[in-house]
C-alpha cells in the first residue's frame, strides 16, 4: 500500500560527493515537493514542482537542484555534498490547487542523509 | 518574520486535559491551511483541514482566524495516542502549492 517512496532510507556521503534522493508516487499526482527535516528547525521547503519539468524553489534552495522528467519521479541533488547538508529528506506529493483534497500532502518514510 | 510560527512547547499535560495549540502566518493571501501530526521517527500525517468556519473531527477542533492570520487546534480529552508533534501547515499561494510548515509542537501526554 506504500504510495510515495523514496529510494534510500539511510545514505552516508563524503563532502564533495554527488547525491541524489529519488521520489516516486503512484497515485498520479501533479505536485511533489522536499523537505528537509532538522531538529528545532521544523520541515523546511527545498523545491517543489506542479508539473513535469516545472520547479519552484522553496524557502532554502542553495546548494540544492531538483529534477521533473517524469510525473511520478521527483529528484533531489545535492552537486557537492557538505556537512551542513546532513538531515533528515522528505518527498511528498498532492493533488494539484484546486482539485478536490488538494493540498494534502502524503509522505514517503524519508531518507537520512549523514555527510562526512 | 517567519512565514509559519508555532509555539515549539513541549505541552506536558495529563491524560483528560484539554489542550490549545496557536499557529500564526505571514502571508494573508494564504488559502488553505492543515494541522499535520508527527510520530517519533515517523513521517507527518494529516490531522485534518482547517476551514473558515471551523470544523470538528471528534475530540479535535480547529478554527481559523483570517483577520489575525491564526490557526488554532483544540484537543479535548487528550489521550496517551495524542503525543506527538503537532505541524501547522499553510499553502502560502492561492494558484500554486507552496506548502510551509511551522516547527511543530510537540505534545507529551501523561497518565
């Protein structure tokens, strides 16, 4: 029954390295979004899109880039891993505005990001 | 000014007690806004939609406030099954879906 999965529960990375978080969702839906979760600070957006190829960044986008191909598939990289990038990722996706239940996020299990 | 704030607690209240989480936004063109719950090492799940008029999911109220741009839930009763952290959460656009969440509160219920 698992609806939103993102490939990697637990990643250990070198500083430097090239990361990449995938997200899937097999219930159709137009928008997805990632978070990032860390103590204190909340779930704090990265980027989010509404359409394939379409990406808004979301409050902290630096060091992060997303990418769209597909409308099921939603990718997070991060080009030169840093130490301050370890935490805790969450993809999710919605229905798109408008719809009926749009808006409700439904979440994968998250992936947790150390980079040494 | 944070667009979502919350009351990061932590709420230690016993078993029956009712309890009042307050949620703030920057945002006044915000068009929908949603009170998430978070387990421990568990990814947020929603509690329910907040509508203009208020609305009521059994034990749990939430009311929001546009004038004041407040979000309020309310839970009386409180169970054990009721800690955790509770997430405000705000479409902060009316046409697109940036969707913020506050920093929760987290709630500890006690025998």
């Amino acid at each position: 029954d698992v609806k939103v999965t993102q490939s990697s529960r637990y990643l250990v990375k070198r500083t430097g390295e090239k990361v990449f978080l995938e997200c899937v969702q097999d219930m159709d839906h137009e928008n997805m979004f990632w978070y990032r979760q860390d103590p204190g600070l909340g779930l704090r957006l990265i980027y989010f899109s509404y359409d394939v190829k379409m990406k808004e960044k979301g409050d902290i986008p630096e060091g992060y880039s997303v990418s769209r191909e597909k409308k099921e598939r939603f990718s997070l990289i991060l080009e030169s891993a840093s130490t301050n990038q370890t935490s805790m990722y969450l993809c999710a996706s919605s229905l798109r505005t408008g719809a009926p239940g749009a808006n409700v996020l439904t979440f994968g299990a998250g992936s947790r990001l150390t980079v040494l | 000014r944070k667009e979502v704030e919350q009351d990061p607690g932590p709420f230690n209240v016993p078993e029956g007690a009712t309890v009042a989480f307050n949620c703030t936004y920057s945002n006044s063109a915000s068009q929908s806004f949603f009170w998430y719950r978070q387990d421990c090492r568990k990814e947020p799940k929603l509690l329910m939609s907040v509508y203009s008029s208020g609305n009521e999911d059994g034990r749990f109220t939430a009311q929001l406030n546009r004038a004041s741009q407040y979000i309020s839930l309310l839970i009386r009763d409180s169970k054990l099954s009721d800690s955790a952290t509770y997430l405000c959460v705000v479409n902060m656009y009316s046409s697109a879906s940036k969707i913020i969440f506050g920093s929760g509160t987290r709630l500890s219920i006690r025998p």
